[in-house]
C-alpha cells in the first residue's frame, strides 16, 4: 500500500479563502497527508469571506501549525513532503516567497520547498497585476515554483461559483500529482 501524499497547504490574506477552504477538502478526500498553515491575516479574510475560523479546518488537516512556529517539521528541508499549495497566495506572500524573506512559516515551507526542488504552486490572487507583481511571478517561477491563477476555465460552462472554486482547486491539485474528480479535462 503506497503511502498518502504529504501535501503543506497554506493560506495567506488574499481575497480568495473559499479556495483555500476546498483546496483542503479534497486533499482531506484524497485521503493526502496535510499540515495546514494560516496565516495572521488570513484568519481574517476566512471570517470575512466563509464565516470560519481556522480552528475550524484542524479536522480536516493532519496537523495545523502556528505561523510563528519556526521550529514546526515543515520549517526543515527534512521534512519530507511531495509540495506545497497556497490558495490563495497574496502578492505579500508572493513577494517573500521571491525574495526569500521567509519572516513566518508559510513563507519559511515555501522557501524550503524551492530550496529542496519540490513543487510550489501559488494561487496567486489579485488584479489588475502590477509590474512588481509580475516581476515577482517571473522570479518564483525561474526558482521552480507553479503560478495558478485562479482563471475561470469557461469550457466547462460552470452553473455556479463552486463549480468554478472546483475546477481552480482541481488544477491546482493536480500539479501537485493529486487527482480529484472535480476536476474537469477539455474533450
């Protein structure tokens, strides 16, 4: 019996918590192995945009760690993990993460994750784009990490915002080598 998918998962204070929130749903479903980050400021944006608090997803995490914790495993490229999602990603968070300041631990897993060559995928969440967002984009993408949009894949003719938060978490996912049925292909 193969063991779980060990995916770090975090959330950071973008507009976009619902697809944090389902990221974590089918990776729970998927049966993955998660150690779930959130963020000081996502805590807000999670009340804000889907009435949660982040105690609230610990059933569905593996294990949750405090941002502040630089002693947590995840912190250390010897933790071994097959990649890490943030969904969504702000472009504070992106710009550590191209900088290399890793001043919590959702950006320290992230840096390690380049570092050791493990896939990175952001749902990098704002618009319209700044230069400096794009630059930063460039920067994360040449150290090896995924930039994931959340773009609507209108193909699939989503009926609703969940289908919608589907098919950009069932993306996501599957770069991470994590299949999920929500996930609709082009035919």
């Amino acid at each position: 019996m193969p063991e779980p998918r060990r995916i770090v998962l975090g959330l950071s204070g973008a507009s976009g918590a619902p697809l944090g929130v389902r990221a974590l749903e089918l990776l729970h479903a998927a049966g993955c192995e998660v150690h779930l980050v959130v963020s000081e400021a996502a805590r807000a944006v999670l009340a804000a945009e889907c009435q949660r608090t982040a105690e609230s997803l610990a059933p569905l995490a593996h294990r949750v760690h405090d941002p502040r914790d630089f002693c947590a495993p995840i912190a250390s490229g010897s933790f071994r993990c097959d990649g890490m999602l943030i969904a969504p990603c702000s472009m504070k968070s992106l710009a550590g993460i191209a900088h290399g300041y890793a001043d919590n631990l959702l950006l320290r897993a992230a840096d390690v994750c380049l570092k050791e060559r493990r896939r990175l995928v952001l749902v990098a969440r704002e618009a319209p784009l700044s230069l400096i967002h794009l630059e930063n984009m460039r920067l994360v993408t040449l150290a090896g990490g995924i930039i994931l949009p959340p773009v609507l894949g209108f193909y699939t003719r989503p009926a609703s915002l969940a289908e919608a938060v589907d098919q950009i978490c069932g993306k996501a996912l599957e770069l991470l080598g994590v299949e999920s049925e929500v996930y609709r292909r082009w035919e």
